[in-house]
C-alpha cells in the first residue's frame, strides 16, 4: 500500500464536471490500494475574480487581509470535492490549511511554509478516508491566514508529501507531462519519461511553466518523487527525481524564453561596489534581474550586460539612467527585441563540447549571439527575437530529440 | 466610549460601493469616539451561488463538507471590508469563526452557538483598531467549521456583542426599522422608535422578517440593546430593549402572514396519545406545524385544526390521509387559501378587551374568524386569504397606529 498525494489546479476543478472527474481519479487510486490524499486548488478564474474584488478597493492592501480574501477559494473546491469522492462510496474529509496546519512565516502573500502537522491526516487515512486539503495556503503562529503566492499550490503538494513521506507526489496539470521543448514551435517535441529535479529547475526559470520552481526545489530537498501528468488525458507523465535516466545523454531539453529584455551599460569604471550601484538601484525598485554578464575589464573600463523581463524593461532604464551618470559610466544601451534559448541537460556536467556545438549550430543559421551564460546543466544564449523559433528547431534537431530515448542512448 | 457592535447582511456588502459605505459608516463610529466590531454576511448572491454548486454534486451532501463550502463567502467579505477601511485610515483586522472562535456544537449546518471568545478583539479594539468579524460561523470543539444556518449572521452579532458586554449592537438591513404593519398594505403603517423583544419575537415569527428570531432571542436573554436600522438611509431605526416604551400602549403593531395553509381533521377519538401520533408523523416527514387548536371533547370525540406552511400543505395531506385512518378519525379537510392576522403588544397583557375589540372590528367587515388563537401579547386569527389586506388595514385603523406614540399615549 503506498501512499499518494495528488495535486489538481485550477483548471481540473474548473466545473463540476471537472470535480468529478477528480473524484473519480482519487477514488480509482484509492480502490487500487493506495491511501489517497488530494491538494487542489481554487477553481479556475476564482483566485483571478477575488484579486479584482481586492484591486477594485486599494492599490496597496494591507496583505494579512488579502491572504484572507484570496485564500477563500480553496475553501470552496476542497469541499466541493469531497463531496463529490463521498458520492462514490468513500468517505472523505477535507481540511484547510489552519486546519492540517501548514505552518509558514507572516509573510503575507508568499509565505514559506515552515511545518506541516500530518496528524490529523495520518489517522483519517488509516480509518480509510481519502483526504482533501486546501493547497495554497497556511496559517502563522498568530493564527493568521497566510498564502504562498501564485501556483503555490504545487508546494503544498511536495510539502505535504515530504511531511506524510508519501511514496509519490502526483502533480495533474492541463500537459501531459514535460517535453523536450515547447511542442507549439517544434512539433517533433517529444514527452520525457524522467528528468532530473537540476533539470526541471533549469527549465522551470525559463518559462517552461509546468510547475512551480520552489515545489521542485523542496522536492529536491527532501527527495519527493515528483510526477508531472495530465487530468484529462490518460498517461504516465513526466517523474522527476533524484537522477535522470538519461544522465548518459547529452542534452535533454531545448528552452525559451521571449519575455525578457536586455540591457547594457558601457564605460563602467572597474573599481569596487559598482555592480552593487547598479543593481542595488534595481532591487530598490523592485527589477528583478535574470542574466548578468560583465566581461573583464580593458583600460580601468568593463561593460555590463544583463536581462530583465519585458515589463520591467522601461522602469529599469529610467531607474539606470540617473545612476549611470552616478557612477561614471559612459553610456547605457537597450533592446527590448530579444529571447533566450537555452539547452539544458545534466549530462553536459561529464560531457564537453556541448556548447561548441550549440553556438555552430546557430551560427550555421546566422544566428548572432548577444550574451551567453552557462551553469554546470545549462547553457542560455541571448538572440534577436525573431530568430527564436528558428533557434529552438535547429538546436532540437542538432541535439536529437525528437528520437526516443532508447534510439538516442544507443546512438 | 461605548462598544458598538455593526452587522451588515448581504444586501450591504453586495459590491464594492456599497463595502465602501459600510467601512464608511463603521469609521464614522470609531470616528465619534466609539469602538466598533463589525459583523458582515458574504456578498448578497455568494451563499446561493455555493449553495447551487453543492447541490450540483449531491441531494444530500456531508453536511460537514456543506458547511465548509458555504462559509466561505463571509472570509471575501470580510477582507474586502477591512481593506475599505484601511483605505480611510483606520488600522482594521478581520477574523473568521475559527479565528476569534464562535465555538459551536457539531450540529453541521443549523449549529448552535456555545461561547464566543474575544479576548482577541478586545486587545485590537484596545489598540485603536476597527475590527471585522465573520457571521453564520463558527468552530466545533474538533476543529471543524461549522455554520448557523440562514440568517445566522444576525446571531453572530448578538453574541458577540454578549460576550464584549456591548453597549449596542445595530444590525443593518434593507429596511429602516420596526413598522407597526407592513406598508404595503397599510400605506399609513408608522415605524416604531422602540419595542420589546418579546413583541419583536412574536411579529419575527409571523414574517416579519427584518431579524431572524434566534438573535431576538439570545438578545433577550443577555439584555443586548438591539437596534434595526437601514444600511442605506440615514436614520434612527427601531431599539429592542427589554421593556417597550409602550407598555402604556395596548397594541404595537399588526402582522400578517400568508404563507400558511389549514388543516382540520374531524370526529378524532379523544384518547391519550392521540394528539402524539398526529403530530408524530408529521414530524418525521419534517413538516412544521404552527397554530394547533383542540377544542373540549363532545361524546368522546373531539376536531382537531392546525396550520402548516403552504410548501408543506400537500405532503401535510398525504401524511395524515393514512394516519386518519390508523387512529380512527372521521374525516381530514383543509384549505391552502388562509392567513393569519395578528395584533400584537405588550399592553394586552394587562389591559382586557383587546380580543373582543379585534373580533367585532373584524366582524363588522364581515370577515369570518376560522381559528383563534392566543399568548399572553398576542392574538391570532385565521381568516379566508382574501380578507388580509382588509383586515390589517382595519385593525391598523381600530388601534390607531398611524398616530404618534405621544398621541396614542395621550389620547
């Protein structure tokens, strides 16, 4: 007997048909065997519908009673399927985050989940109840109402499997699992058996959107075997763990990403606490910053480049332009026009000349690369934006992924 | 300083205007030197939106789970609310049942409030703050939620402002008061300045409508000053006290009800247990019985007639065509086109000669009585349907309540 913990967004419990269906994959589960436990989100375009009421009040909320007001609709759904479970003959319970008790920190609107109480969970399963908990939210030591921010339903999920030690963390989305790029641009993208949780990271930061990156990072942390899968199409998914099956294989998936922007500051004068100048000015007002490149400087003299998303392109020149004046720096440059592509893949830990391969790949294409950056799993290059369909084509053939796994191993 | 507990139903939080001009008129309270708790429904709609989606799932829902899905309108609200008083000002905190602790039985759905605790809102209030409490809601001793059933906010109000020894507690509504009949039949119908709650419990129960009967009742028995005033319109609405101002008056107002239906079942065998198995199989089948009327016994027999709501007249009939003849009564009739008139005041209680005043007035219009029945300040009349507006207008004219208080006192 294992146990199971699934998670369903918002799209799966949209309707009441939908709920069903739920119900009728955790009963399914149940009758295999396995003790069940289900975290769900609102129904979707509730959370949506609850921010509009908040925004529609006040541009600055005060947060403790916006976590009140969007957390309301896991209350609903929870419910919702439970009695929809109970209707096919299995007793169920569901139980809100204050209640199972997922203890975070007061961090109103993206808290951090500290501790979850499994008790209470624990013995309804071994009275034979399948259990419905409300994913996305927690409470603090005062007894407040906290959330976890967008998509945190996903954490809960892996928090609360780490917490039950339960043998999988099911994670059913509107995909049907993870694929070897983003099959709207290569139609030969092919479905991954597995991927390593480095792999899912690199992936997840780069618009791959499958889930939510801190959900892999805790899975990761407390080794939850984590699977990606379909609620509408029957299928085994994507699982991530510990060590992907194709470590012997090169590169496993092609990214990309056009909603960042890049900027350049030329002429900064190479001496001490100038990065932290420039990017301590964009913290302040809140600019996320994704890559950052500075070359070794000539002459006293480095140039800065570095992406920020699209949306925040033009507050982070303006917020630029006072301090590149500031600090010396002899001009400041930007190109909203561009996208990211990158290949990802742990065997390029043991495994040389993936990047050479990558940039004669592009180059072949007249591709010009604008930045590159690469980690030990990665390697992201920064194009013209009108190329990036091109890039991801070119690069998902070079690196033979629309071959099974198998036909790759041996190849 | 006074202590002033605020209750807002539906109608008063239905949108986002109409939540401004409610945190506008709890700040105008604080504003005035008071400490002020505010109690709010969900959003007019919210309950029978979440109503229809569990209905959408089962025709006999866990009630535990019913209770979790419907309580969580009054957590948007109450956010909502606190966030509009913020935007003026004032610091405000918001709590659900759960929170500052309505504790309740288990009795899911229809539970019954056992303590508040408010040591919580008190040190707010202390602090300077605004506080929003959750109505229809509560925690069992389990931890489930758990809610009070329609209206139930009302409840929610009066205790706590029991619990907070309250000086006030002003429930808002979409009606500005107590009227001594229904206006739109007696266009002359005046609004009361005050009235016990003994006469607000008997008008309540016969459809008045502006407060639901458990909160008159738990006001009475705690002494809660209750005053029912518009949400909309300014004004000083109707105060519940113990003692009405007009014990020196015989008649406060006068009611009407429609939504009843007759039955008489003849020739009834006048034997002990008789009365019990009647009234035995129509509470199994969950019908309501109201007015019931036995009259002496003549050759040991005896007609028994009793009112039922008109929802419930059909399946009052066929409960009772078999048990009449189980029990060896005659015959059963019964007639769906009644109501029930009422003249109600704490005076009758020591004035004599209010009943022979109501019948002869009724009389004179030629309106025949089919049943009478009384307490100690009230008398009820069922009359043929089509006589209601008719009678009340009279009785309203007989008793003179279209004058003043001080005119009636005086006169």
């Amino acid at each position: 007997m294992a146990l199971i913990v699934q998670k369903y967004g918002g799209t799966s419990v949209g309707d009441l048909d939908r709920i069903r269906n739920v119900a009728s994959k955790a009963v399914a589960e149940h009758k295999a065997g396995n003790q069940v436990v289900v975290v769900v989100s609102a129904m979707s375009g509730e959370t949506n519908r609850l921010v509009a009421l908040v925004d529609g009040l006040s541009r600055f909320p005060n947060l403790r009673e916006y976590d009140t007001v969007v957390s309301a609709g896991e209350q609903i759904s929870i419910g919702l399927v439970s009695i929809a479970v109970e209707n096919m003959g299995i007793k169920c319970r569901s139980y809100l985050g204050w209640q199972v008790k997922f203890i975070t920190d007061s961090t109103f609107s993206k808290a951090r989940i500290r501790e979850v109480e499994g008790f209470r969970i624990r013995r309804d399963l071994d009275e034979g109840c399948i259990v419905v908990v409300a994913g996305f939210q927690g409470i603090d030591d005062m007894g407040n109402i906290t959330t976890l921010g967008r998509g945190g339903s996903d954490t809960s999920a892996v928090a609360l499997a780490a917490a039950l030690k339960a043998d999988r963390c099911d994670i059913y989305t509107d995909v049907d699992g993870v694929y070897t790029t983003d099959p709207r641009i290569e139609p030969r993208a092919t479905k991954l058996e597995r991927i390593s949780y480095d792999e899912m990271l690199e992936m997840a930061s780069m618009g791959a959107k499958v889930l939510q990156i801190r959900s892999v990072e805790m899975a990761k942390k407390y080794r939850v075997p984590l699977r990606v899968l379909s609620s509408l199409e029957e299928g085994t998914g994507t699982l991530l763990t510990e060590d992907s099956e194709m470590e012997r294989v090169v590169v496993s998936a092609i990214t990309s990403d056009q909603n960042e922007a890049k900027l350049t500051i030329k002429g900064v004068p190479d001496r001490p606490g100038i990065a932290a100048a420039i990017f301590g000015s964009l913290a302040e007002a809140n600019v996320n910053v994704d890559m950052i490149i500075q070359n070794v400087s000539e002459n006293g003299e480095t140039d800065v480049s570095f992406t920020v998303s699209k949306r925040e392109y033009q507050l982070a020149m303006n917020v630029l332009d006072e301090q590149v004046k500031k600090i010396g720096a002899r001009s400041l440059g930007g190109n909203p026009n561009i996208s990211k592509v990158s290949v990802v893949g742990v065997g390029m830990r043991s495994h040389s000349g993936v990047a050479q391969r990558m940039f004669s790949c592009l180059a072949r294409e007249n591709i010009n690369l604008q930045m590159i950056s690469t980690s030990e799993i990665k390697i992201s290059v920064v194009i013209d934006e009108k190329y990036t369909e091109l890039a991801v084509r070119t690069l998902h053939e070079e690196f033979e992924l629309e071959k099974s796994l198998a036909d790759r191993i041996s190849a």
